[in-house]
DNA sequence: GTTTTTATGTTATCAAAATAACATAACCAA
DNA sequence: TTGGTTATGTTATTTTGATAACATAAAAAC
C-alpha cells in the first residue's frame, strides 16, 4: 500500500479522477487505458502502470469500472473526507482564496483566515478572520493539517516558521519566497511572477525559431 | 544558442537570478556552484551543467561574477524589457492578479483586463478593464504575447480559443479546466484545487508511515 | 467448444535528467 | 619558477521515469 509516489504520480491520479467525474456526468460506465491516455496526452501502458502500482484492477477485456475507480481514486487522495485548510495573509490574493468557488466541489473548506492588519479582523464573519497571534491555537484545536501562505514576501518565512512549530503538515505557498519543504512539511511553492517570466522565455525561445515546446504544466 | 531547455531548466535559471539578486544585495561579487547548490538544493555539478549549457562561464579558480551572471541571466529570461501581460477574467483572483505587488519589481507590466460582466468593465481605471469582445483588437495593436486566464472554469476554453486566434504565444491558466499548448502557444496550468490535493495526499501518506517527501515545487 | 480477438498487467527497453568523477587552468605560497 | 591547491567545465555513470513489448485471461465469434 505505502507507495512511493512522486509530485507528477499523484497529479496524474487527480487528472485521472476529474477525467473520470467528466466520463461519468456522459453516462460511461466502462474506459480503458487507451482513452485516459489520449485524454492525459501520456502513454496507455503509463496508465496501466500507475494503476498497477496502487492496485487500481480492471477486467482483463472490458476495461475499468468508472465508479470503482473514482470510488478507489477518492480514497487514495482522501476525498471522501471534508478538508479543512487555513488561509495565512487575508489581502488581495488571499482574500480570493478564502472566497474561492472551486474549493466547495472538492470537498475543501477554509476553516479560517488569519492577518495583522487589525481592520481586516472579523472573527463574526462566515469565514472567520483572527489576528495572527491565534494562529497556534487555532491550528491546534482545530487539528489544521493544510495551510496556504498568501501574505507579502517579507511575512512569508515567519509565518512558516509559526506553521511549522504548530505542527502543519503541508503548506501551498503563493509568496515569490522559495520555502523548503522537510521531513514534517511538504510545501508546494507557487511563483506567480516566476510563472511569467518561464513563459516569456519560451515565447522569446520560439522567436529565435527553435518551438521547441515545453509540457504544459 | 538555441538550447533545448525544459521547464525546469528554465525555472532553476530563475531561481538562480532570484538567488543572485540578493547574493548582490549582501554585497557578494562571487559565488560558487557549491554555494548556489546549496541554496537551491541541488548539486554544484548541476549549477555548473546548466550554466555551461548558456555559456555562463567563470574562472577557473575565484568562481563566477555575480553581476556578470545577473546582467546575462536577465538577458536569457527577457528582463531586460518590460514584460506586458493581459489578464482575461476579472472576478477575485483576476483583480488580485491586476493588482499584485510582484509584478512590478519583476518589469512585468498588466496592460488591461477583460471580463463580460458591464459592472466591472471601466476602460478609464489605472489598469483598464474592456469587455471580452475588445479582446483580440486590444492583443493585435498592442502586440500582447502573453495572458493570464481567471474566468471561472465554464468559459476557460472559449477564451483559449479566443486568444490563440488573436496570436498569443503563452497562457498562465488559473481555472481548474487543463487547457492544452501548441505549437504556437505554451499553457501552464496551476491548478488550486489540485494543489491542495495533491498536499493532502503527501500528509496522509506520512501519516501511514512512510514520510517520503516530494520534491517541493 | 474451439478459435480469434482484445485489453489488461507486468517485464523489458529506451530516454532523459541528475549526480559523480576527473582533467584542466588559474591562483598562491615558498 | 615550481609545486600544491582549488573550483571550473566536460565526460562518464547512475538513477529515474516513460514508453514499448509481450504473455495472459476474458470475452466474442463461429
């Protein structure tokens, strides 16, 4: 059971999950490796495999179950449970998180937001936002595992530093602040203006007439 | 000249930039590749591949020029100009995004955002915001090669094709739709949702006992 | 009931990316 | 000037990940 599982392995198994869900609102009830390859744009033996890998079975001819995987799928990634994650950094970027539609499909909830700024404080709110110094607490009585960092670049380490003396056990990190993972903490950084500038390379590449294009995540 | 460069490629050599500015901000004038190494956590012999690979060279013994790299790493990432994006969709993510501090210190520069919905459009604001059907005028006269998409996910595809159209050459996609790139155009996908997936994966996987920590971006 | 077809599950092969090893040139010390 | 040291730049090795190949079992056809 205890697979080691790449960064790339597990976003394929989300792929192949929303695929799924995709499949199943069409009315499938059976697919094979072949279609979820071409949908995922990767081989149907890389399928086969990573389903092999977590015991993902099909019938040897008529392909997989569509509802059994996604019913497999969900419990591998833990979706069959509400997931509770906080927001550290409550300005524009954050506030958008907090505010999120996407979350609520995916069984994800912001429990709380948390900030400095005393006017933007509102423990009374449908998300409730504290000051920083409950950040702890919080995380504690709440047995918080997730957190995103969304405040400026010069709160970002200490804010992680507090995370991690909490025991937070995963964080999604929007500052340009490059955070390091370890043993406790997996962090996934995104860098917006790294984004950006990654891409205006590949634009300035192609100019120079080598397209050599890159994959697209 | 023309390197065949991956994405991660393309993001070390960012990182090494990032890294450089401040070494420079500390008043170093040279580094080695242990020492970058070390900062990104990753061999000296990897700094050194990479920078032989863009002819960034040093001395043999007294290591490279921080400067010298900085000056020449900006010329390879194009930032050396102002970089002029658009922002398509301008609802809590895509105000956030026409607002973020970053992109300024970066020289990357949003030159208008673009939404459907009458009560946010105002071509008069700092950053002005046209209607969706002003988009690919707006792309052909200004020459805008890349965009950020924030729709919500049931128009992403429309304006992909709407912006391929118009010629333009990089997307950053917020929505949770997987958007495809080309041969003329390059897509990166941050998926939110997924991200948080993908940690809550990593976190109970720890908890089953095998803390095998992923790579942290 | 036998044969043929087809898609899985696994093994083998291939490709790419990262690390390690090493030969070389610059610097320093005596 | 000579010998030792050190960090580069390149080549060799290793590791990792993806694809391809194939043997097997189940379904379909006859």
């Amino acid at each position: 059971m205890s697979v080691t599982s790449s960064r790339e392995m597990v976003q394929r198994l989300s792929n192949y999950r929303s695929v799924l869900c995709k499949l199943k609102a069409l009315g499938f009830v059976k697919v094979f490796s072949d279609n979820l390859g071409d949908a995922l744009g990767i081989s149907s033996s890389q399928v086969r495999k990573d389903f092999s890998l977590f015991d993902l079975t099909g019938n040897k001819k008529g392909g997989y179950q569509v509802d059994d995987l996604i019913g497999k799928l969900n419990v591998i990634l833990g979706k069959n449970t509400i997931q509770k994650i906080i927001v550290v950094g409550c300005g524009k970027i954050g506030t958008a998180m907090m505010n999120y539609n996407g979350f609520s499909r995916e069984s994800i909830k912001v429990a709380a937001g948390f900030d400095t700024d005393p006017t933007v404080i509102n423990p009374r709110g449908l998300i409730p936002i504290y000051d920083l110094s409950d950040l702890q607490a919080f995380i504690k009585k709440e047995q918080v595992k997730i957190a995103i960092i969304t405040t400026p670049e010069s709160g970002a380490t200490r804010v992680q530093d507090l995370l991690l003396e909490s025991g937070i056990q995963g964080i999604l990190n929007f500052t340009p602040v490059k955070l390091k993972g370890s043993e406790s903490c997996v962090v996934h950084n995104v860098n917006i203006e790294q984004e950006i500038e990654n891409l205006f390379y590949f634009v300035n590449e192609m100019k120079d007439g080598s397209p050599k294009n890159p994959n697209s995540e």
